[in-house]
C-alpha cells in the first residue's frame, strides 16, 4: 500500500479521491489516510519558507512598524486601493525611500513616501518585480530559546539598535535567564511579550500579542539555525514604541528601552 501511494505521488491520489464513486472507499480506506499525511507533510515542508500576509487579528494595522524600503527601479503603483474600483497609476522613482505596511486586504501593501500614504501594491508584485520580500512566518513548533541566552545570541546583525544590543548584552552578563521572562511562545503561531509602563506605584507590566513571524530580509541574513527571540524582542518593541520613535537617538532609546524591559 505504501509502495503504491509512493509510485502515485500525493497528487495523483487527490485526483483519485475526487471521484464520486470513489470518495467513500478512498476516504474510509488505509490509502486514503496515507494520502492526508503525505499531504500534510508536502504543505509543512512548503510552510517552512512560506511568505505570510496575513492580517493580524485583535491587533491594528495602523500599529505595526512599516518596513524600509527603497526600489532599485522605478515602482508602479496604484494611487488609490485597487479594490475600490479604481486602477489609476502612478510611479516613485528608483532610489526614493519608502515604508511599506500591511493593509487589511492579505497581499495588498500601501507604500509611504514620508509620511503620507502614496499608492498601493500587491506583494507578490513587490516581491517578484522589485525585492521587497515582506514577513516569514515562523514555525509554530521552532523554540524561542535554543539554549540560554548568551552574547552570541546578538551577532549575525540580529539586533538593528545599539541601545538596545547593549542593554540586552549588560542583561545577559547580569542574569542569562533574565530575557526569558519576557518573551513565551503561545504554541499557536503568536508570541506573548511582557513589558512594563512606569507609574506613580513603580513599574506596571503590559502584555502584547504579536505574530511569530519576522522580515525576510532579515531572515536571510541569518544562518540555518538561530535563536529567534532577538528579532521578535525588537520588533514587539518597536511596536510598544510606535513608528514615530527616533531610535538614532541612544540616550533616549536606552531610557524608553530599559523602562520597557522592566530594566531601570
């Protein structure tokens, strides 16, 4: 029976299971479980370097940071949502720095010069036509720590901020478990991510609920294996903080950054 369902392939055997006079036997026979499990492993092995553009339920659009961008050639895009109706076009020239943010449609992107909102496109377009990759989804069963937390953890360009590479550094040195209670993998494709506000009584923790998934341009700048928890640290930070942030300013950054991480 194995040797048969091999020979077939996962597909050929969908084909067989769509036939009426079939379907009952199929689905109530030994092959017919084969099948669902050879297809369940093609679609995990796909998912591993699936894109997601997904939205994010419970969670605003508006508040997720917008990835830089800068097209290495003149961009075409809509400028207003194609769903509306309207398929008028404009450009943004090659070398004009852009962000790009999800909407609440699942492949359509809007592109910002500034801080206004200048076209929309679809992210399949930006990703085949000018580089722009968008998120990765992670794996739902990949660990968050490896192992304990150690300095290494912050190399390969993980960490953008030098606040923030610093603060997480003295932390490590300071207690190497420390950044575990920060951050707890949901088992559901989400991340759970403690921070804390100050008030009158003194450090008040806050919880958000984030995507476990992380820009693929940053992906591919890391090894086969590595700890994830970094990235996903810096981006839940970067969302506590809002887009409008000036990380270029360390000072304030490492006194917002410690504040946050429950750290001061």
């Amino acid at each position: 029976m194995t040797e048969m369902a091999q020979a077939l392939g996962p597909e050929a055997l969908l084909r067989i299971a769509r036939n009426k006079q079939l379907r009952a036997v199929m689905a109530a026979s030994d092959l017919g479980a084969l099948r669902r499990r050879m297809q369940f492993q093609q679609s995990y092995a796909g998912a591993r370097g699936r894109l997601s553009y997904h939205p994010i339920r419970g969670l605003k659009l508006s508040a997720l940071p917008a990835l830089a961008y800068t097209p290495t050639r003149d961009l075409a895009v809509y400028l207003s949502s194609p769903l509306e109706g309207r398929a008028e076009q404009g450009r943004i020239a090659a070398g004009t720095d852009c962000r790009v943010r999800e909407t609440a449609h699942p492949s359509l992107v809007q592109i910002q010069v500034g801080s206004e909102p200048s076209g929309y496109a679809f992210g399949r377009y930006l990703k085949q036509k000018a580089g722009y990759a968008g998120w990765i989804q992670l794996e739902m069963d990949a660990p968050l720590f490896t192992h304990a937390p150690v300095l290494e953890d912050l190399e390969e360009g993980r960490i953008q901020s030098l606040a923030l590479k610093k603060l997480l550094s003295e932390s490590i040195r300071a207690n190497p478990l420390e950044p575990e209670a920060w951050i707890r993998d949901r088992g559901e494709g989400t991340v759970l991510f403690r921070f804390y506000h100050k008030k009158a009584a003194g450090l008040e923790p806050f919880y958000l609920i984030l995507p476990k998934r992380i820009p693929l341009a940053r992906y591919r700048m890391q090894p086969s294996q590595f700890p994830a928890w970094p990235l996903l640290v810096e981006l839940a930070l970067s969302v506590a903080l809002g887009e409008d942030f000036d990380w270029q300013n360390v000072e304030q950054a490492s006194a917002a950054l410690s504040e946050l991480l429950g750290l001061c």
